[in-house]
C-alpha cells in the first residue's frame, strides 16, 4: 500500500509539474523573442537618428564609428546602404547578403521587421531596417539611406536553452520534495494501518487483550483503532459472559440431575411396591429442568435479536397487566392496583414490556404476604418514561438488590423454588430496548422494580 501510494503520489506530482513547467516554458520562450524584437525595433529607432544626423551633415567617419561602437558593445551587426551604395557595414559579409537585399528593397515608410532564416552573417538572424530621418538639405543630396541592424537568433536560443535548463533543474527539484513528501505523508497513513493491522492479527490469533493504537495516523484511522478496540472489549466481555454463563449453567443443571439421579436410584433400589407419589419427587425435579432448561433457551434467543425499537404505551402496559393478574392477586389476598397516566410513549422492542412486567409481578406475588399492596406506576422524568412495580414485601438489603439481576442468583436461600433466571431475562430485554431497570427500596418496606425507557 505504502508503495501505491508513494507512486499515485509521485504521478500525480509529475503530471501536475509537466501543466504548470511547461507552459510557463513556452511564455517565457515567447516572450524572450517578442521582447528582443521589441528592444531591436527600440534601438534600431534611436540609432538611427544618431547615423541621420551625422550622415546628413557628411560625417560618413564619424557615423562609421558609432555604428561599430554600438556593434561591439550589443553584438548587433548594423549596414547603412544609400541605394546599393554601402556607406556603413560592421561586417562586409553584409552588404551581399541575398535576404537582406531583398529586405532593403521592400522598406517603406515604415519598418520592417522580423527573422531572416538563412543569412551569411551567422546563420539566421533577427532584423530590422527603416528609412534613416533625413532632414530636407540631406533628403536633397542624398537618396533614400536604409539602416539595417541584425542580431543573431543563436544569442536568444540560448537564452530559450538556459529557461528550459532552468525549469528543468526546478522540476527535478520540485518532484524531489514531492516524493520527500511523499514519503513522510505514505509512512504517516501507512504506520499506524500496519500498527492496526497487527492489532487484528492478535486479536484473530486469540490475543483478546491486544489493543490497537489510538494516539497515531489522522482522525479517520483513530476513529477505526477506536472501532476495534470497542469491539475488541465487547468480544472480551462476551466471551468471559458465555464462560460464566456455561460455567453457572453446568452448575445450575447438575443440583436437580443429581437429585433426580438420587430418586430413581431410591425407587429402583426400594423393596416396597412403587406407588405414584414416590415419583412426584423425581417429577419436581424433572419439571425444575425443564423450566431451567426453557429460561436458558429464552436467554440465548434473546441473545441474537435484533432490537427493532417502536412505540408504546406503558401507560396501557399497566393497565393491561393488572387487569390480567387481578384475578390471581384477589384469590392470594393481595390488593393490585395502576396509578398510570393518560399515555406515556416510549421506544421499546414489540411484547417485551408486557413480558417484563409480568416477570416483575409474578416476583412481587411471591415477595408479598397476603394483605398486601401491589401497585404498578408510570411516570414521565423529561426524557425518560418510567414504569415502577412497587410491593409491599419484604424486600432485600443493598446487596442483594445488586447481585439480583445477575443470572442463576436466588438469593440466600439456595432452595427457593425458580431457576434465577427471571430477573436476568428482564433486564436482558430491557437492555435490548435501550432502556434500564433497577431495583430500588420502596418507601417503608418492600421492592420498587424501575423499568427506566426512552421517550418518543
């Protein structure tokens, strides 16, 4: 990846060197042309009438002179021709120089300009010729005097060659800093995927305690070490939950196997006649199991649901429940009531605040001496709906509220009827609602059960 990156980054560079190298080449190439057309015409002008004047007062010497002053100094070869008269050549190549005769002959009014490719001078040349400015005593003895001044095109070319040279060097530069950055920026993103990528090969090795981590690289990779960590630790938390889980379970299921084990060997070892009330300890047992077994199953379906969360009503929840369980409360002596408000709408998976309550009520009937009260409540607390199973009981101690959500406890009494599991089931459930639920004291004595939920 490293290398990939190192490339798609180096192309890149190239790419967007060549866009930007290349025209700026090609300008400045251009403008070293244009501008030297542009000086030549500048100074061809000024020099010219300079030779006017000396020219026109007869001071062919002294015009002479300045003429190869100027070529020496500018490397510009200047010709002045009175008709096909040469009065000043810097080179005598000049004066029979078939493209420059020609030119001479087209001057007009104006100036002439531009490139001549095939000269005697020194090859292709640069030009200008114009008209010298006379005045009307010279323009009297005189015919027309044409001034031509050329310049090689191999000066400029070189000119041209030390631009391109010049981009060059600074391209090369240039793309040595990109692939410098380049390589800082790829071992920056490239670091820290190894790191991560490491991290997963322990974790996938079974090396739980393995993090990745989340201190290098930019934010999108923190955020995935983040990811994996999260899910490293919810790994972590199920695989030592499924060992505690196999572990109580195994415990759990051995008490009645052993028991009903005990009681068929008693029957099958017993001399008497087998009469059907020496199996109903062996049935008690058998019917323990399978309600252990059921709320096992209950527990690992649970497990793989998927929380699809829509409204309900607790308000309505309460209502129904209690008219449901009435019936059971009156023939116990226990006095069942609902204080809910109009309607309460919470988010909550489809049938399981009516599984939980029941749950709750079914514990709180068993928690309650005949005579006492049980009441479910629903109270909205801002943002959160709460559903409250308050009894009458005889409650538990702060400990034991702690440890009764936790799966296979049943208090101190290590042979009270159930399988331990009710409590966990509900608060499995409400958790798989996003919600909470908590066993707190009720006022005076007895167990207010909480189911804490999310509004709509």
């Amino acid at each position: 990846m490293r290398r990939r990156l190192l490339l798609g980054f180096l192309l890149f560079a190239v790419v967007a060197m060549a866009l930007l190298v290349i025209p700026v080449g090609y300008t400045l190439n251009s403008n070293a042309r244009s501008s030297t057309l542009v000086a030549l015409r500048r100074d061809t002008s000024a020099l010219a009438t300079v030779l006017a004047n000396d020219i026109g007062r007869n001071r062919i010497g002294q015009a002479t002179r300045v003429a190869r002053t100027y070529s020496r100094t500018t490397g510009r070869q200047i010709l002045v021709l009175e008709g096909a008269k040469t009065l000043i050549a810097s080179k005598q190549s000049q004066a029979g120089d078939q493209e420059i005769a020609g030119i001479v002959q087209r001057v007009g009014r104006v100036q002439l300009s531009g490139v001549i490719p095939r000269s005697s001078i020194e090859g292709a040349q640069y030009y200008v010729a114009m008209r010298l400015p006379l005045d009307a005593v010279a323009a009297r003895r005189l015919s027309t005097v044409i001034l031509v001044v050329t310049f090689p095109v191999t000066v400029v070319t070189r000119v041209v060659h030390s631009n391109w040279f010049n981009l060059a060097i600074y391209g090369l530069v240039m793309l040595a800093a990109a692939v410098a950055f380049g390589f800082l920026l790829s071992t920056s993103l490239t670091r820290p995927l190894r790191n991560i990528g490491r991290a997963v090969e322990a974790l996938a090795s079974g090396q739980l305690r393995v993090r990745a981590p989340v201190d290098e690289g930019p934010e999108e990779l923190r955020r995935l070490a983040e990811s994996i960590n999260a899910m490293s630790s919810r790994l972590v938390d199920a695989l030592e939950a499924q060992r505690s889980f196999v572990a109580d379970a195994s415990h759990q299921l051995r008490t009645p196997l052993t028991a009903l084990q005990i009681q068929l060997e008693n029957l099958q070892e017993g001399d008497g006649p087998i009469t059907p009330a020496a199996f109903e300890p062996a049935l008690s047992e058998v019917s323990r199991l399978r309600w252990l077994v059921e709320s096992l199953l209950e527990l690992a379906r649970n497990e793989s649901r998927e929380p699809l969360l829509v409204p309900v009503d607790l308000a309505l929840v309460a209502q129904s429940r209690v008219a449901f369980w009435r019936p059971l409360a009156e023939e116990r002596g226990l006095t069942l009531v609902a204080s809910a408000s109009a309607s309460l709408e919470v988010l909550a998976m489809t049938g399981v605040i009516e599984q939980v309550v029941d749950n709750l009520l079914s514990n709180a009937f068993d928690a309650t001496e005949p005579g006492g009260r049980i009441s479910v409540e629903t109270r909205a607390v801002g943002a959160v709906g709460e559903l409250h199973v308050i009894d009458s009981g005889v409650g538990l101690s702060d400990e034991d509220r702690h440890h009764a959500l936790q799966r296979f406890w049943r208090g101190r009494d290590n042979h009270a009827e159930g399988s331990g599991l009710g409590l966990a089931i509900a608060d499995q459930l409400v958790r798989l609602s996003a919600g909470t639920i908590e066993l707190r004291a009720a006022p005076g004595h007895g167990i207010d059960a909480t189911i804490s939920l999310q509004r709509v």
